[in-house]
C-alpha cells in the first residue's frame, strides 16, 4: 500500500511539470491558426518584371 501510495505522490509531483513543458511545446502550433486568420499583416513586394536574361545565360554557360 505504501509503494502505491508512493507512486501516486511522484506521479502528482510531475503533472504540472508535464503540463508546463506541454503548454510551451503547443503554443507556437496553436498560434498559427490565429496568424493566419489575420489577412491585413501580410505585406507584399511589387512584382519584378521580367527580362529574360536567365535564359540567355543558361544557353551561354552551356556553350562555354
């Protein structure tokens, strides 16, 4: 009886331990959701024209 006794109080001594460590591993994954319904943070860069001069260099590269 004293070893379950004993048992039971190691278990209740790590709980909030446990409990703690869990909290701090969720909260970066149940944050994310809340990010994301937030559409008005997102800032965007104009879009780069584009000049074509990747291909003129892969075609240059491969010769040389």
């Amino acid at each position: 009886m004293n070893r379950i006794a004993d048992n039971a109080l190691k278990i209740l001594r790590l709980l909030p331990r446990a409990a703690l460590i869990l909290m701090l591993l969720a909260a970066p994954v149940l944050a994310v959701p809340a990010m994301r319904a937030d559409a008005g943070s997102t800032i965007e860069a104009p879009a780069l024209k584009k000049s074509g001069v990747g291909f003129v260099l892969l075609v240059s590269l491969r010769r040389g």
